[in-house]
C-alpha cells in the first residue's frame, strides 16, 4: 500500500482549485451564449422553456461522458446548470423589456 502525506493533499486541492476555476470560466460563457439565445428568442417571439432542446442537451453530455461520473449525475448536474441558465434568459429578457418601455416613455 503506497504512502500519502499531507503534501499529496495540498496538491490534490490545488488541482481542484484550478478546476473550479476552469469550470467557472466555462459557465460564464454558456452564460454569454445563452444570453444572445434569450435575445434571439426575444426577437423571434419564442418562449424560454423548450423541453427538445433540453432532451438534446442531456443526449449530447451523456454520449460525451467517458466517467467517473455516472451518466444520471451528469445529467441532475446539468438539470441544475440548465435550470440556472433559463433565469438568465428570463431576468435578462424582463430587463430588456423594461429598458424598451423606458426608450418608448422618453
């Protein structure tokens, strides 16, 4: 049985900290695309919630999942992320709004 000392730990979390910091960065830009989305759809009269799109999500990191994680916590997490994304899309689109009725008041 190998030995760990405290040192493996530090520089397993260092690892995990410069992990999260990449996965951070990649939310922001989903954030970023899915904004513009929001925007199209806004234009194009669309609703926010669209349930294919979101089966199409779920295939596309099932079939991209090489594990540890099982596919069924890819899939919660993304539930999550997507579920995140969709109050972006509503939070800005209400903004967008108000910011419209504000242009048309002055």
């Amino acid at each position: 049985m190998s030995e760990f000392g405290i040192e493996d730990l530090a520089r397993c979390r260092e690892k995990i900290d410069e992990l999260d910091r990449r996965i951070v960065e990649l939310l922001n830009d989903r954030t970023s695309v899915v904004e513009e989305i929001g925007r199209i759809k806004q234009h194009l009269t669309l609703g926010i919630y669209e349930p294919k799109r979101e089966e199409q999500v779920f295939a596309n990191i099932v079939e991209h999942n090489s594990g540890p994680l099982p596919n069924d916590a890819i899939k919660r997490v993304f539930e999550r992320i997507i579920d995140e994304m969709r109050n972006v899309q509503k939070l800005k689109m209400l903004a967008d709004d108000g910011a419209e009725k504000n242009k048309a008041e002055c």
